[in-house]
C-alpha cells in the first residue's frame, strides 16, 4: 500500500526563536529547519519576523516538495533580497 509519508524524504518546519539584537534589542523571529529521511539536516534562522508568513511559506514550499538546493534562493526571492 502506497503511503505518502514513506514517499516524502524532504520536510520543512518552522521553529521560533528568541534573538537579542543591539540595535532592536529582544526579538522573537522564525527559522526553517529541514528534515531529510526524519533527520535534521539544515537550519536557516531569523527568517522570518511573523509566525503566520513562516507557517505559510513553510507550508508551501512542502507542499511544493522543494529541494533543498534551492531553499536559500526561495527565501531570498520571498524576502526581495
């Protein structure tokens, strides 16, 4: 029997952090860990400042099923960089 789960190597999450800045002070932003085979393989932090952008990127790219490779030029074309 087929199971997506089983078929589904990639998986992003978003993950809350709480950062200390000089010039803002205290800040709670969004990072993005991804899992290969279930297993950590890459975390990119203080991407995001809304939880609610994070989930929905974070979402779209699993739903995309997007390679890994191409994660940082994804996120720099979300954020204008």
């Amino acid at each position: 029997m087929w199971n997506e789960e089983e078929t589904v190597m990639v998986r992003y999450h978003t993950i809350k952090e709480e950062l200390y800045s000089e010039a803002v002070g205290h800040y709670s932003a969004f990072g993005i860990l991804v899992q290969d085979s279930g297993h950590p393989s890459q975390y990119i932090p203080d991407i995001f400042l809304q939880e609610e952008q994070a989930d929905a990127f974070v979402e779209q790219i699993n739903a995309l099923q997007l390679s890994p490779v191409h994660l940082m030029d994804v996120i720099m074309d979300t954020l204008g960089v």
